[in-house]
C-alpha cells in the first residue's frame, strides 16, 4: 500500500511561530488551509477561564498587522496543493485590506466565496446595526481544478404549490411536474450558525473558540477523506477536531502554549497539559472524538 502523501506532517500540533513552521512546509503539501487569525482588535483576547489568551494589540495603523498577515499568507498559498484552497476567518476590522491582499497573492481569478457566517450572540449599539457575522474569505490554489462538494440545507419554500398523489411539492412547467431536490436547496454563501453559548459541551475556555458546526460545515465542502487539513492559528483546535472526525488528517499549530495544551488535550495527544483549562469540557470535548461523524450541519 502507497503511504498517504506527506504522512510525517500529519497528527501534529506545534508550538511555534507559523511562520518559522510554514518555511519548513514543502510546496503543495496541503489540500485545505482553514486560518482564523488575530482580528486587530488592537486587545489582548482572554476569557474568564483561559490562563493568559493571546495578543491581538497592534499600532493604530494596520500596516503593521497586513505585513504580519501577508507574508504567512504568501507561504499558505505556497504550502496548498493544485486543487487545494484556503478559508481566511476575519470580521469588519480588517477583512477589506486583507481580501486585498489575497487579491495580489491568489490573483482575483481564484476568489471563490466571501462566507458570511452570521449569529445573534453579543452586544448591540444604539449608533449603528448590530455587528452579527464574521467573514470567511475563500480562495482556490486554482479555480476549476480545486475541490468542491456541493452541498445542501434547509427547505425549498412551497407554500401555493401543487402536491402529488404521495404529498410530494412540485411546480407545473411545460415540460410539466418539476420537483424539488430532497435534501434542500443547494447551500448559499450566508451561514447561520450559533456562537458558542457559554454552556456549550465543546466550549474549551479559550477566547474566541469557534463552533465545530462551522468547521464541520467548511471541512465537508471544500476537502474530502484523508486529505490533509491545516490550521496554522489553531487556537483551541477547533478546525483539528472537525478534520479527525470527518476522516481528514490534519496539523495545526499556535504560538501560544496554553493553546497547544487544550489542541493536543482536545486531539488526544499525549504530552498535552501543561495549562490545561475546566477539566470536564476538555474531557467532553475529546470523548465524542471517538463517536465518529457528528453530521452536524
Ligand atoms: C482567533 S484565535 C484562533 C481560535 C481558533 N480558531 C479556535 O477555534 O479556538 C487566533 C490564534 O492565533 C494564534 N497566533 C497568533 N499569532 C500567531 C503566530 N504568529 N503563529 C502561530 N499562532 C499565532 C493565537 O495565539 C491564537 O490562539
């Protein structure tokens, strides 16, 4: 049997600087890049339940914060495979300049979707619309080549419509009954998909823990079985867990150590927990590792 491709980067979540990680990436050794960077909140991110969190405290000017960004992203392009792509997760503070960026790296060809993933948690202001979604930005190595699994959600709207003898909706063409796909209409580029709620079994206590739907959902579209799925800002492992349980392999890494603790706690590595945070949902977390599939969107 042929060894999968790149087995030696596989099942690893490092401590390091991404940069420094990515230089020793060889080319075209990754079939998705999913990245949820810093999102020059100019803060520190912490939580009540994290030991020390990470930085996102930049200079008043971005240039600083684009430069840091757009090098990685250079050697993130570099590192994808010819049908590989990349899902960049930011929100309103920066999203314009680095879709810029991506522009020049990827070229404009290769732009794919700008994902709005949209939920209702959070406060509201008296001065503007209340800000409710994040922004993936979604690019092929090489649109036309790159992987995509259509995939489907919700339900068609029928009301007024003709139902056959077994209850089936359908519209009256001329070329006559047109029915409806039963798995839904095809999925649009706007996500509905709660945060996090505070109780949440997969909640680990780092700030800015994503959903596993929302990976689960980016994961299943956009690679398949056994491909290798990377996330260089890993944070809690969020993009990790989802890859393991939809049969990818995956490699991530973070700069910060206790990040790298819950990762590897949450993937089942062995020398996990130097800063391991809230026991109980690191071990719910790990447990439902092992029930497989979760089918979660
Ligand atoms: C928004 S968080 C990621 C959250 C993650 N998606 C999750 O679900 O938990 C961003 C992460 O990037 C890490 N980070 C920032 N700069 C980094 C760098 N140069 N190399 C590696 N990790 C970095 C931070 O330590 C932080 O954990």
């Amino acid at each position: 049997m042929n060894p999968k491709p790149h087995a030696h980067l596989a099942g690893t979540v490092a401590n390091r600087d991404n940069l420094d990680l990515l230089r020793e990436f060889p080319d075209a050794c990754c079939d998705l890049v999913y990245v949820d960077p810093p999102f020059w909140t100019r803060k520190r991110r912490t939580s009540a339940q994290s030991t020390n969190g990470y930085d996102d405290r930049w200079p008043e000017d971005i240039a600083e914060y684009l430069d840091y960004l757009t090098v990685r992203l250079r050697e993130m392009h570099r590192v994808l495979a010819d049908h590989g792509s990349l899902c960049v997760h930011l929100d309103w503070r920066a999203v314009h300049y680095v879709k810029v960026s991506l522009d020049g790296i990827f070229s404009r060809d290769n732009f794919l979707n700008e994902i709005i993933w949209t939920y209702r948690t959070g406060g509201v202001s008296k001065q503007w619309f209340g800000r409710k979604h994040d922004t993936i930005l979604l690019y092929a190595k090489h649109r036309g080549r790159h992987t995509f699994n259509v995939r489907r959600d919700g339900a068609f709207r029928t009301e007024g419509l003709n139902y056959d003898d077994q209850g089936r909706p359908y519209k009256s063409t001329k070329n006559g009954p047109l029915y409806f796909h039963p798995d839904g209409p095809v999925m649009t580029d706007v996500w509905d998909i709660p945060f996090l709620s505070t109780v949440a079994a997969e909640r680990t206590g780092y700030p800015t823990q994503k959903p596993l739907a929302l990976l689960d959902r980016i994961i299943r579209a956009v690679s398949n079985p056994d491909d290798l799925v990377a996330d260089f800002f890993c944070g809690s492992g969020t993009a990790l867990v989802a890859a393991e349980r939809l049969g990818r392999r995956w490699t991530g890494c973070d700069i910060e150590p206790e990040a790298v603790a819950i990762s590897r706690a949450r993937m089942g590595l062995s020398d996990a927990i130097h800063a391991a945070p809230t026991p109980t949902a690191l071990d719910a977390s790990t447990a439902r590792l092992s029930e497989g599939n979760t089918g979660s969107t």
